[in-house]
C-alpha cells in the first residue's frame, strides 16, 4: 500500500556521506576484481563474499545509512557512482573484453531504462523489447550503409523509428488491459523476427552490416593511441555509452518526481480511480509507451553500431524475455536495482563459462526466487508520498 503521510523532517546523519562514499569505493574495487578473476572458484568466491557484506552491512545498519545518503547528497553520490564508473574503464583501459561488458551492461541498462518507464511507472508489460532494440539496430545499419548522415544522429534517428513502429501497438494496447496486452507485444514480437528474416532488402536470414561509429573525423573502431598511452577502441563506445545512460537516468528520475511521474503511478495502480479524478489513461499510456521505445531504440542503435553486423537471430523472443527479467529482477520502478540487475544478467555468464548454455533457465530460476522471497526486486523502489517534496530513495 502507498504512503498517505508526509515523512517527518529530521536532521541528517553527518556519518551518512563518508559511509556512502566508502560504499561506492568498495563496489567499485569489487568490480574490478571481479572483472579481473578468471576461474570461476573465484568468481563463485566472489559472489559468496558479496552476498556476506551486504548482509552484515543490513545487521549493522550501513545499508540504511547509505540509503540516508543517496538521500541527502544525491548530487555528490551520483558523482561518486560516475567517477568510480570511470576508474573501472581506465584500469581495463587496455582490455577490449572488460570493456565491452561494461559498455553492454549500460546499453542494458539504458533499455531496461525504457522499459521501466513502461512497466514501472505505468504498468504496461512490453515482452517485445528485443524487437525494438531490433528496430535500432536496423535503422542504424541502413543509415550508416546507404546515407551520409552522421553516426551521431542516428542514434536519436534509431530511437525515433522504433517510437513510429511502436505506434502501430498503441491501438491493440489501448484497448486490451493486463495479459492480454502482453499477448499483443508477444504477436509483434514474433511477427518481427518473421519479418526481418523474409524481408531481402534487410539482408533476410543473413543480416546486415552496420558502420561503425564516428565523431568529428575519429572513427571508433580505432584504438586510441596518444604516445605510449594505449586504450581499447571500445573505450571510445564505452564513455558514448556512459554518456547515453547518464542521460537516460536523469531523464527517468526526472519523469518520476514530476506530476508526469504522479499520473503515470496513478494510472497503474488503479486505472478506474485514476479516470474518476480525471487522469487521461490513454494520454500517459502513449506517453509511457512511446518514451520508452525511444530509449530502447537509441541503445539499439549504438549496440548495433558495436556488434558491427546485426541478424534477425540477435532478437529473438527470449532475449526480450531477458530485458523483463532484469527489471522483475532489480525491483519494478526501482532505477537503482535495475542497474544492479543489468551488471548481474550481463556479467555473470559471461563470468561463469559454465552456465553459458543454462543461462536462460538460470535467469527463470532468479525470476522465480526473486519473485518468492523479494516480490518488488533486489532494490525495491520507495513507495511514493503524495505530497509536495516528495523524492524517490
């Protein structure tokens, strides 16, 4: 149930911010030690510490510090994040592998961003994510192979198509609610891969290649090369992917604290309350719907621009089925878990060669765990205070 009453204003806890801080140092030297093992002892080593801190940290009551100081000194700890993002790159600076699981997991995460603007906020369930991460994809390719547009422009461009190709599920998703919506965005996703691989000026079963990207004359395929200073070419897509994503996040906690943000809650929760009080259901359904398909479509672009050649195989339905995953996984409406989930879904296979070919039942068997014992995700969001000042932890 939402909170109905005003949060009592305390004072800050002057011992929040440097446990925040040394929190997001100690996330940050655990993240590149965990890129940096290699057996996967050492990774399930890893794992079994991490599990360890975070429950001693809750027993002790660090966590509920470091949530008072995601609080009070947002702007500085969402600084910190970004800093330490930026610290993991340069020690992997050299290493074209680390880095492209990093740049991966923040396309992910811009994704999962969109969807959470759909499902999160105003509970439209979308199982064609993949699909639209498609529709970037091939625009890009298209773009990139046959005008002269910049690379640059093609992202927003790709985000742009797959919010006109959207369009044509608004109607069917207007008028179904709940399950039968999802079977909607399950039909389109089907039809989509059917379509890709039947259609020859697509490329058909094959694919297309895309060109990579470039940014006033500096192609992003190259290393970089200043001196005796060397960098990975995926250095230059990872801090483009940053950026994205930094936009991305500012543009989603920006829509949640607004009254976009209210209405959309409001129509999720209850569409009947919602259209008593006056609440265009289908005007913030759109809103929802077409936002993220944009975001989703703008990664799209990027990562196809990345992977360098793109076939109807890389969407598939399943891969959808990942996308919701992660954002079931970190907490529905919940940016800060969806993150988390991003790096776990993105890095972990990758990680532990052995689960490669059950990862799909591994992400089931985390859905259905985390589903039982933490229904609203591994960072649950905060539950919204009607009231002015609200802001989301």
């Amino acid at each position: 149930m939402e909170n109905t009453q005003p949060a009592t204003a305390g004072r800050q806890d002057p011992t929040a911010l440097p446990i925040g801080i040394l929190a997001i140092a100690g996330m940050t030297v655990f993240a590149a030690v965990f890129l940096m093992a290699e057996s996967e002892a050492a990774v399930g080593g890893l794992l079994a510490f991490a599990a360890v801190a975070v429950l001693g940290a809750g027993k002790l009551g660090l966590l509920e510090r470091v949530r008072a100081a995601f609080r009070d000194h947002e702007l500085t700890m969402h600084t910190a994040i970004v800093i330490g993002a930026l610290a993991i790159a340069w020690v992997f600076r050299e290493d074209h592998f680390a880095l492209l699981m990093l740049t991966m997991a923040m396309l992910y995460l811009t994704a999962c961003l969109g969807l959470n603007v759909q499902l999160g906020y105003t509970g439209i369930l979308n199982f064609a994510g993949s699909s639209f991460l498609g529709v970037g994809c091939y625009t890009a390719a298209v773009l990139t192979q046959h005008t002269a547009i910049p690379p640059l422009v093609i992202l927003p461009l790709g985000g742009l198509m797959a919010t006109i190709v959207g369009s044509v599920l608004i109607l069917p998703v207007l008028r179904t609610r709940g399950h039968y919506a999802a079977v909607v965005t399950i039909a389109f996703a089907v039809l989509f891969k059917t379509f890709l691989e039947v259609n020859d000026s697509l490329g058909g079963p094959q694919g297309l290649a895309v060109g990579e990207m470039t940014l006033f004359g500096w192609g992003f395929n190259s290393n970089i090369e200043i001196g005796d200073f060397y960098a990975s070419f995926y250095m230059n897509y990872f801090l483009l992917a940053l950026v994205i994503t930094i936009l991305a996040f500012a543009l989603t906690r920006r829509i949640e604290r607004s009254w976009v943000g209210l209405n959309m809650d409001a129509v999720r929760i209850d569409e009947l309350a919602a259209s008593c009080f006056g609440i265009n259901l289908a005007r913030w359904k759109i809103t929802a719907f077409m936002l993220g398909n944009f975001m989703i479509g703008t990664a799209g672009a990027l990562l196809g621009m990345i992977l360098g050649f793109i076939a109807p195989t890389n969407f598939t339905f399943a891969d959808s089925l990942i996308l919701l995953s992660i954002v079931l996984l970190g907490g529905m409406g919940s940016v800060w878990g969806i993150a988390l989930a991003s790096a776990i879904i993105v890095m972990l296979p990758e990680k532990l060669q052995l689960i490669q070919e059950y990862r799909f039942l591994l992400f089931a068997a985390l859905v259905i765990l985390v589903l039982r014992f933490r229904p609203n995700g591994l960072l649950p969001r905060a539950d919204r205070i009607y009231f002015p000042g609200w802001r989301p932890r």
